[in-house]
C-alpha cells in the first residue's frame, strides 16, 4: 500500500521527468509530419489532429492493459489535451513562422525551464545514503490491523512517546533521543505511509486512522504513564488517542502543532489549500519539493547535506512520495476528525504539560500556544526566539534541559 493523493502525479510513469521530453518529442515529430501531410491533403490541420490524438488513444491502451490500474483514466485527460493542443499550435507554427526577438527569448526562456525542471525531477530519484537512525538502530512491531509499524526505543525508565510531523518521520527525534535516553525509555515510531512503516490494505492514510494505528501501537506495547512529545501533525495524532485513552497518557509536550479546525482564512489554512492542491501535488510527487522545501525553510541554521538526505531518504521513491502531498490539504480537510480532537480535550485537562513556542515558526502563532495554555492548566511555557518549525534541529540541547526539567528523572 502506498499513500493516496489526487490527480496523475500518484502515478510514477507520468512523471514530469518522463513526460515533458515526451511531450517534446511528440512536437517536434508533429513538425515534420504537418508538411507531409499539406502536400498530400486539403485538410492537414484536422489529419494532424487524427494522428495525434489516434496515437494518445494507443498510448492509453497499452496503459489499460499493461499498467496499473486507473493509470490510463488518470492519464486521458492530459494525454487527450495535449495531443489536440499540439496539433493546433504546431500547425499555426508551420503555416504562420513569426520570429522576433521576445518570441526567439520566450522560446529559449520556456526550453531552459523544461530541460531545468527535468534535471531537477530526474536528480530527486537518486538513491540517498543507507538509512542511520541511533546508535542502537530499529525496530519493526506488525500490529493485529496488519500495520507494520518501524520505531526506535532506547533507555529505561518513564516512556517517552515521541509523535513526528510532515514531512518528517522518527528520524527527526534523533538528538532529542540521545539527549534523553539515559534517563527515559524513549519510543519514536513512523506512521503508516510515513518513514520505514508499511500500511495493511484498505489504509486511507488519513490522520484518524493514523491516530487508531498510535493507539494501537501503544496497547501492543502496553505502554502506560505516558508522557507524549508532540510536534506538527503529532498533536492532532497524539492528542487523538490521549483523548479517546487519556488513563494511559501522564504528561504531554507540545510544539509547532494544533489540535483544533482550521479556517481556510488564517495563514495555516491557506498553506493547506495551496501546498494540498494541485500544485503543491506537482511539485512533491515530481521533485520532492515539499518535504525539501518543507525541511530545508522549517529550520533556523542549515542542515548539513547527509542529515537533510535521510530526513528526505524514506520521500525518494516515488510511490511514497504521495503521503507527503496528502498531509497538507488534510489541515482543512479533515474537519471532522479536528473537531473530534477538539471536544476530546477537556479530558486531558489534569495533565501536566510544556509548551514549546517558536517564534519563529509562522504557522504556529502565539495564539495556538495560548490556547493550549488554556486547555492545559498545568503548563509551562518555553518561548525558542531563534528557532522555526523545527524547533528540536535548533534548540536540541535546550529542549533536552527543558523536558527534563519537566520530567521526574530514573531512580
């Protein structure tokens, strides 16, 4: 099972970097072929046309029957599109040659564009450095829902549940593990989709049912007196299944998240109707764009080049590149689950928390801290001036202070 998305980018053989050389070959056949048939026929626009879109109607066939399936439905509007579009500007091209200077420019300008973004889509597949979690590396658990969930544990004591974001995955606990292992038993699990974890069949890779496979990872493990670290899409997951199974859960710390709806008005939920529309889909499933964009702008220092290559390492292939291209417009989308979270809340209100507030991170304003500061009346506050979205890559060794500062250290 691979994670969902909308649109033709789900599938790997219609990827830009396969599909726009092909789409200029296609022209440049077009070209030579148009002349032969105005000397042959009075009507060589529409002949073009026939041949063109005769030959999308094969392609598609041979999709239907040797590709996956749907490929060839997802693939018949463009493909259909784009032949009939060809045979119109090709022939308008031949019969009507007009050079100038700009037009010469645009020409070359929109080539580069396309032989550019091909380099790009092309040098987002290579292979990345084998995967280095921690020292003491990986394990797998397979669930009763048929789940295979990997995840990292090191150290005794209380358990530490750490929850990731998007896009991210266990790695990005890595420093706060270290930190902490010595005196906790520190838990970094990927969801299904996410990381090195694979999905049973009929997985909708929505953030309930992520939140069910947390719950039921933590009843596989019987973990109890949890104490939850949260960051960005781990909020609304963990604080999903510590509202439904509060009795299991002890403390909670929070950063970068929300656990609430959100407008398509405020800030968060414009990102999520672009970077969760079509061309924030575009541009993961054919460049990795959002999980690079994502990562490389959500911290305050640079990452060094191997660390940002395993954080990118499980988005390579292509077939799960979709998960990443998905999260974003379940911000808006998933409404009922965030309501759900929502009135799930008031019954976590005895717990303990820290808050973590980076000043920096835009999507995450004050105000969400404010309002986890109202629902948890046992918090404490750490405002981070100099650290963005990622606030653990930034702050590491005062994150580590805090939480253990917060925490009651093993006998």
């Amino acid at each position: 099972m691979t994670p969902h998305v909308r649109g033709i980018g789900f599938f790997p053989a219609l990827r830009f970097a396969v599909a726009a050389p092909a789409c200029l070959l296609v022209c440049v056949a077009a070209a030579f072929l148009y002349p032969v048939l105005a000397g042959r026929t009075s009507r060589p626009r529409l002949m073009l046309a026939a041949v063109l879109v005769g030959f999308a109607v094969l392609v598609l066939g041979g999709m239907a029957v040797w590709g996956p399936e749907g490929l060839a439905l997802a693939a018949a509007p463009a493909l259909l599109g784009s032949a009939v579009a060809a045979s119109w500007l090709v022939a308008r091209f031949v019969d009507r040659p007009r050079w100038s200077r700009v037009g010469t420019a645009a020409l070359l300008l929109v080539g580069v564009l396309e032989a550019v973004g091909v380099v790009q889509a092309v040098s987002s597949e290579r292979a990345s450095p084998v995967l280095k979690l921690t020292e003491a590396g990986s394990r797998f658990v397979t669930l009763p829902s048929g789940a295979r969930i990997h995840y990292v544990e090191e150290g005794q004591g209380e358990t530490l549940l750490f929850l990731h974001g998007n896009p991210a995955w266990s790695y990005q606990w890595r420093e706060l593990i270290r930190g902490l292992r010595g005196s906790y038993r520190c838990i970094a699990l990927d969801y299904p989709g996410f990381g090195l974890s694979e999905a049973p069949a009929g997985f909708g890779f929505t953030p309930r049912e992520q939140s069910l496979v947390v719950q039921e990872f933590a009843e596989q493990l019987q973990l109890r007196d949890v104490t939850l670290v949260m960051q960005d899409w781990g909020g609304p997951i963990g604080l999903g299944f510590a509202g439904r199974r509060p009795e299991l859960v002890k403390r909670v710390v929070l950063g970068s998240t929300w656990a609430w709806p959100t407008s398509t008005r405020e800030a968060r939920g414009i990102f999520s109707v672009i970077a969760g529309g079509p061309v924030g889909e575009f541009l993961q499933l054919n460049f990795n764009g959002f999980a690079s964009f994502g990562l490389q702008n959500g911290v305050v220092h640079a990452m060094p080049t191997d660390v940002l290559e395993t954080y990118l390492r499980p988005f390579v292939p292509l077939e799960r590149r979709g998960i990443a291209a998905f999260y974003p417009g379940q911000i808006t989308a998933a409404t009922a689950y965030f309501q759900e979270v929502e009135a799930g809340l008031p019954r976590l209100a005895d717990k303990e928390a820290l808050l973590f507030w980076a000043h920096l991170d835009q999507g995450f304003p004050r105000s969400d801290t404010e309002r986890f500061e109202r629902v948890f009346p046992k918090h404490r506050t750490v405002g981070l001036p100099n650290a963005n979205h990622f606030f653990f890559e930034d702050t590491a060794d005062q994150v580590v202070a805090e939480v253990r500062a917060f925490m009651p250290a093993r006998p």
